[in-house]
C-alpha cells in the first residue's frame, strides 16, 4: 500500500539508494545523488541506504511560521554581521529540531527501515542540495552521526541533521558563495553501517599538486570519519598509472572504532602496530583502480571516502574535487607545459569569450609562434618548445627576473626533472618573433647612441594620427567586413609598436646598468628608482596627475561635489548639467575622458567597461582626490618628484667623480641617466596605443552588437561577451545564435572568476610552484619581489575592487594586481604591494615614478595582511612586516 501511496502523491519522502541518479539530486542533494550513481557502478560496493529527500524538509519547515520569519532576518544580515548570523543560525536550529516529524513521513522512514533491519547500526549524514556539486563543495559544512540504533535514535538524529543546515559555518559559506538560504535544502542520507578494519579518503588528482595522473591515499585504522576530522594521523600514498611512487608510514596512535551498543569510541593502537603500513601495496593498487573506475564514470577528479572491512572495500562517499584549476583542453599524448599570460600582464581575472579570442588573434597577428591557449577563463602560453631547447630555455627563464621571480623560480625547479625536459615537444620557439630578437637590439643600440627624447614626442604624435584615421575607417565598416578588416588592420598597430620598442628598451638598459653599477661601487640598491622620479612621457603617470586637475575644477562647486556622492550612472552628465558649476565640470571631465576614457580595470579584456563607457568608475578616485589633497596637488607631486631625482642625480655623480676611475664613471653614469630620464616613461606608451585601438575596435563590435539586438537576435548587448570573435562574426553574417552556448559560458565564467590561476602548469593539470629566497630576512616578514626601492610603514588598505576604493593620503595599498587604470589611486598612496608581478611590471614602473616603495608578487597577500593592520614595507629588499 505505502509503494501505491507513493506513486499517487508523486513526491516521496524517501527514496532507496536503488531509486537515485543525478536527476534526483534537487530531492536528495548531492552526497544523495552520488550514492545513487556510485551504486550503479558495476565493481564498486557500496553500503546499503535510502535517502530522507527534501520534500520531508520543506514539509517539516513549511508549517513553521517561527522557522520563516528568522529565515527572513537571516536574510537581511551581511557578512560582517557575525554576532547576529549566530544568535538567529542557533534559533532556526533549535526550531527545527524541536519540530515533531510527521506519521507520514514517519511512516516511510520505517517502511526502509524494515528493509535493511531496524537493529542494525546506521550512519545518518546530512545531504543538502547545494552540496558536492561539480563546482562547489560544501563538504563537512552539515553534520553526520555514526552508529546510530534503533528508530527513536535515528528520527532524533534525522532532525540534528536538518537543523545542521544552519551551523554558522554552513550559513557564512553560503552567503560567501551567493546560495539563497531558501533556495538550499537538506535531504537526509540513512547508511548501513560498515565496521572497518581500516578506511580512508583517496583523490584521484594530487590535492598538493593537482597532477591529474597521480592518486593520492590517505589511510588509517578504524573509522574514517576520525581522519577526515584530523584526530588521527594517516599514511599517505601515492599512485601514478599502476605504479606506487611514494609512501609516508605515519606514526598511528589512536583509532575510532563503533560500538555495538551505537556511539564510538577511541582506542589506543598497540605499540607494534603504530608503525605498520594500514594497506598492503596489493590494496593500495587495488584501491587506485577502483578510483579510477569512478572518475571515469563521473567525467572528473573525485574525493573518495572508502573503507575496508574483511579485506573488502566499500565506498561510502565520492564527490568532485572542486579546487583543481582546468587542464588544458588539448587532443595530443605529449607533455605540455603551460605559462600564465596573465600574470605577465599583471591582470589574473577571468576574461570572457570575445576578449580571449580577440587576444589570441592579436598575439598571433604579431608574428609570435607560441600557442596561447585559453585554461579556466584565462590565456596560458605552451612554452614547451621553449624549455625542450637548451638555449632557449636558459634564456627563456632568465627573461623571467623582471616579470615573475615566483615565475622563474618554479621554472628553474621543473627543469631539474631532466627525463621531463627530454619529453617535451620540440619546434619553433616563443624567440622566433617576427621582426626578431636581433632587430630589436639593434633598435635599441641605436636609441641608446641618440638619446633623443624628441623622437618620443614624434612618435607619439605620428600615432595619434594613426588612431584618428582608425576611427574614421572603423565607423565606416560594418556587417561580416568589419571582421574581416580588424584581422588584416592590426599590422598597423604592431607596425607602430614595433618601431619604438629600441626606445623601450634602451630605457631599461638604463635602469638596469644604474642598479648594477651603483650597487657595486657605491653599495647602493634601488638607484635608478629615485631617478625615474618625474620623468616626461609617462601617459600612465600623467593620468594620474591629471586626475587631480579635474578634482581642483570640482572642489570650487560644493552642489556638485554633493551631488557625486550619490550620482546615477544612466543619468550622470544629464544630471550633472543641471547643477551649479556643472556644465563646467562635465566639460573637465569629458576632456580627460577624451584622452584616458578607453582605460578600465582588467583592460586588456576588450569586453571591460571603459571608464567611456561608465565615468562614475572615476567617482571614488575623484572624491578621494578632493578630500585628501591641496589645490594644485599635481604641479607640488611633480616637482617634489623632479627634485629628488635630481638631487639623487648630483648626489650619485659627486661619490662616484671621488672613486678611483671617477671622471670616467662620472662620464659613463651621466650619460646613461640621460637615457633612462628621456626614455623610462615611455615604456607605459604601447600598453597605452594598444588600449586606444582596443576601444576602436569595441565601439564598432558593439553597433554590430546593437544591430543584432535591434533584429531580435540577442537579448543583450553583453551576450557578444560570451562569443568568440569568429563565432561573433557567423552570427552577424547568418543572424542566428545558439543561446544555450551564451547560457552555458556565463555559468562557466561565474565558476572562473572564483579560481585562482597558477603561474606554471603541466598538461596533467600539475601546479609547479616556485618560492622566494627568505635568508636574509626578519622573522615573520613576508616575502616578495623588490620592485621599487625605499621603507615606509602606514596603514594596510586591502582592495580587491578599485571601484570600492576607500583610500586616505599615506595608507599603503594591496591588491591582487594593478593594470593602469589603478594608476590614480597611486597618488593617494606612500606604498604598494601585489600580488603579481615584477620589476618591469605596470605597478612597479608607476611605482618608481612616484616614489613609492613597492613589493610585488606577494602570494595571499591580500589574505595575509588584513585591512587596517600597520605594516612595514622594505622595497629596497622585498619584504613585508605586520607591526
């Protein structure tokens, strides 16, 4: 009768293990869905069970009117209110655990129970339905009881499982991840019992290092459950095709076994067997297959609890290993490995469809041979050809001082694998640019030998023409040409980029040469950082500066200083004319809009919004600007810059004209701080011509764009976004788009955005990482990059968001990386750290030219210094110190 009952009402209360696939998983949550699947598993045991789905929790909750309104509070807090979230997460639990199940749903519960024998000892776990999903696991965030007995315990238990949805810890995850509170239930997991000799957890990717062909087993004896919670010790071993390459044998004191009258207990392992290897290598190969099997059928890395009992394995859990960044989606058999672009171009945020294929095509368009993949939302270059070449590794990683040291250091660890080198792809190099190598030496000799500074002011003009004349070819093209013109017209920018790069890199040979030979014979580090103060030509420097001009046109109009406070991004210049002073204002700021506005946060993504396309991004800088500086703030910066770096100059020539040789080294320095000063700021304009054409080159993608939506094609301008370049063009030409494409990569960028992308990677998904050299310094500092020489201490600002900015003259600034656009914020600051990047990187250039000590490529640093800490920085060595 209960089986015809419940196929009436079509909503069961309980379903067994027998009954359960991944299309259950929104009633049985996903520890329920797993054990429905791993049951399926022709060759894997799993412990008998049924699952309590969530129709019995919203039936349980449903009738609680006290349950709904603290879920409604709960709904109100914010994060930070952390006293609040516990007081009303401890009432919602002792609501729901105080509610008596209903017969009906008892009714069922004892049906199953009657299957499998309501004396036997079972383990009741919470499922909740955003539980172990493919891409987050809130695994350990709701409770589990072992050895329960007999239906009174069991029932009590049920409900302790569904009140542990909100635990504190299950309630802040939640609201971290964005999950509704109501949109989460829990279903109920009732498992037979297994009494294990020993049990364990196995990942079938290296958690320490992601390899994805090495399986990593931790065992102990006893329950499992006693090593997932660290209160035992366990021996590791490590698989890798069939093959046991490691074992760690740990020193095994205490295990938790079952109790037959229910409960556990812990027991103290005799001596002789604290020593012993818990799984013989026969199990432990046995175990791997068996992992392998599973990952396999579920098309993932899996975290496996399993079990043995009379030398048998059961497998009592498996979930998706949710912290592995992607591997590479490539069809060839060799190894492969892969370095972040993104870290070179200090920007490690996830990039959207269109901007990663419009870079792709813009890199190739460059004549460099290099594959650039996309990996997790981001682009990676296949160095392998690189590291295959003796020669071109060894400059290859030398390269990598001034970009990456963290970089360098984990490429200089990999090539001690000899055997792993040699089985790397050979073929054309990252060297082989077009133009080469050698051209750009000779260019650079020859800006050197003519230190002329008007061939910057030339070039910079000449490209202006450029750009001009790109506008008004652009605006004049449309429909699949458009596509078809950007490709062939990006020879003309590269053309542009490429003519001034000798004055690039004669500034850095500067730079260079002073810090080594300053260092040397005066004993002096960080030389040249104080004689790039100031220089002429730095577009990102003068961005900043003149940020501060716009402030001084403001400041003189209270209304509408007010007014910024709370100003409207759709209606902002509408409004803004509206007020006293603000047509004048509007035209101040249209005006640094007309030169800077095609710069944003993340701008090498051509999908960002500009600050055209949005000026209330300036808002908080402009503000800062006005609370915390003079009039005239940007001449007083300006010179005070200028005249300590020409008080470092006089100083520097005056010591070294003392030393043995000094007329030469005199004569010698003198010249090469002529070049750094003509040519250092110049090293920002590519990045800055680059930018101006990437704006072209959106503004007519987004008519396209507009045309589309006009046609009822697209729904939204941004879904182009989620379009590679080519895919965007068939659209245009057929006026047809598969929307479950734009659906489906808006929810991987989402997945994207919260992953943290490795510097290196190998094609089986392994992080090599690299590591600072910590000898020297203080106990407790925090190891980075120099990047900008000088000590100062202040007060921390942690930003992830430059919009959010809510900075103070003399606070010291950290950040995940700065690209440009952050460049205003620097005027504000006495000190920055990163936590990528290098010498030659955007923030340590801007850096020196301001004057401020800065230290880069700190990893968590933005983790590890909290937000209103006072810390010192040491630029001159490359460390940080929490006061």
């Amino acid at each position: 009768m209960l089986e015809l009952w419940r196929g009436i009402t079509m909503k069961p209360y309980v379903l067994s293990f027998q009954e359960i696939d991944k299309t259950k998983l929104g009633i049985v949550g996903g520890k329920g869905a797993n054990l429905g699947e791993l049951s399926r598993i022709n060759g894997i045991v799993v412990p008998e069970g049924f699952c309590i789905t969530t129709e019995a929790y919203k039936n349980i909750i449903g009738n609680s009117s006290e349950f709904n309104s603290l879920l409604n509070e709960l709904s109100l807090l914010n994060i930070e209110d952390i006293e609040k979230i516990n007081k009303i997460s401890g009432k919602i639990r002792k609501v729901i655990e105080d509610i008596t199940i209903p017969k009906d749903i008892d009714d069922e519960i004892t049906f199953h129970l009657s299957k499998f024998g309501e004396r036997n000892a079972y383990a009741v776990r919470s499922s909740a339905t955003a539980e172990d999903l493919p891409t987050a696991s809130f695994a350990g965030q709701q409770d589990t009881y072992l050895n329960i007995i007999r239906k009174p315990s069991i029932l009590k238990h049920i409900s302790k499982c569904w009140a542990s949805l909100f635990t504190d810890r299950a309630v802040i995850y939640r609201m971290q991840n964005d999950f509704d509170h109501s949109k989460v239930q829990l279903s109920v997991v009732i498992q037979k019992m297994v009494f294990p000799q020993a049990a364990g957890i196995m990942f079938t990717a290296d958690p320490i290092t992601s390899n994805r062909k090495i399986v990593s087993i931790d065992a102990s004896f006893g329950l499992g459950e006693a090593l997932v919670s660290g209160l035992v010790n366990s021996d590791i071993y490590k698989v890798k095709e069939n093959k046991i390459i490691d074992k760690k044998i740990s020193t095994k004191k205490l295990a938790i076994y079952a109790l037959k009258e229910g409960g556990t207990e812990e027991r103290e392992i005799e001596g002789e067997r604290q020593n012993i290897q818990t799984l013989t290598d026969d199990q432990i190969l046995q175990l791997e297959q068996m992992g392998r099997k599973i990952e396999s059928y579920f098309s993932r890395p899996q975290d496996i609890e399993w079990c043995l009992y009379d030398d048998k394995f059961y497998v009592v859990q498996s979930r998706p290993i949710t912290t592995l960044y992607p591997t590479p989606q490539v069809n060839y058999n060799e190894n492969h490995v892969y370095l972040s672009f993104a870290h070179r171009q200090m920007m490690t945020e996830a990039m959207k469809p269109l901007g990663l294929s419009f870079f792709q095509i813009f890199f190739k368009q460059f004549g460099i041979q290099t594959n650039m993949p996309v990996i997790g939302g981001r682009l990676y270059m296949d160095i392998s050809h690189d590291l295959a070449s003796p020669i071109a590794r060894k400059l290859f990683i030398s390269g990598l001082d001034k970009v990456d040291v963290l970089m360098k250091s984990a490429l200089i660890n990999l090539q001690k694998r000899k055997e792993y080198l040699k089985s790397l792809p050979k073929g054309k190099t990252s060297l082989n640019v077009e133009g080469g190598v050698l051209s750009f030496g000779i260019q650079m000799i020859k800006e050197y030998l003519r230190n002329d500074p008007s061939f910057v002011e030339k070039s910079v003009a000449e490209n202006q023409v450029l750009l001009s004349n790109k506008e008004k070819i652009f605006s004049s093209i449309s429909g699949e040409d458009l596509f078809d013109f950007i490709v062939k017209d990006m020879k003309d920018i590269k053309a542009a980029m490429f003519k001034v790069y000798g004055a690039y890199f004669a500034g850095s040979y500067a730079s260079d040469w002073i810090n080594k030979n300053m260092k040397k014979w005066l004993g002096e580090k960080g030389v040249a950082d104080t004689l790039a103060q100031s220089v002429s030509n730095n577009v990102t420097s003068e961005m900043g500066l003149e940020l501060l001009d716009v402030a001084d046109v403001i400041r003189q109009y209270p209304a509408v200083i007010k007014y910024l406070e709370n100003a409207k991004r759709e209606t902002f210049f509408e409004d803004l004319s509206k007020i006293d002073g603000g047509n004048i204002v509007s035209d101040s700021i249209h005006s640094y809009l007309k030169k800077y506005g095609m710069r944003c946060s993340g701008e090498i993504d051509i999908t960002r919004t500009r600050w055209n396309e949005d000026p209330m991004l300036l808002v908080p800088l402009i503000l800062s600007n006005i609370n915390n500086f003079e009039p005239n703030a940007h001449s007083a910066k300006f010179e005070q810059g200028l005249l300590e770096a020409k008080q470092k100059e006089a100083e520097i020539l005056s010591r070294l004209k003392e030393l043995p040789g000094g007329n030469k080294k005199l004569k010698k320095a003198k010249k090469v701080i002529s070049v750094l000063r003509n040519f250092a700021g110049y090293r920002e304009y590519n990045k800055y011509l680059l930018i101006c054409y990437f704006w072209i080159v959106k503004q007519a993608l987004l008519k396209e764009a507009e045309t589309l939506k006009q046609d009822d094609v697209i729904k939204d301008i941004d879904d182009i976004y989620y379009l590679t370049f080519d895919e965007l063009k068939e659209v245009v030409k057929t006026k047809h788009v598969d929307y479950s494409i734009i659906t489906n990569r808006k929810e991987e960028y989402e997945i994207y955005k919260k992953l943290t992308p490795p510097r290196i990677m190998t094609s089986d998904g392994e992080v090599i990482s690299g590591e600072y050299d910590t000898g020297n310094m203080p106990k407790g500092a925090i190891a980075g990059t120099p990047v900008s020489s000088g000590i100062i201490e202040g007060r921390a600002r942690v930003i992830l968001n430059m919009n959010e900015a809510k900075i103070e003259e003399g606070d010291i600034l950290i950040t995940k990386f700065t690209d440009p656009s952050w460049t205003p914020i620097f005027v504000l600051v006495k000190g920055l750290v990163t936590e990528v990047g290098g010498m030659m990187t955007h923030g340590a250039v801007v850096a020196r030219e301001y004057g401020l000590p800065a230290v880069a490529g700190v990893d968590d640093a933005t983790k590890l210094i909290k937000d209103g800490q006072r810390i010192r920085i040491n630029g001159t060595e490359g460390y940080i110190e929490i006061l």
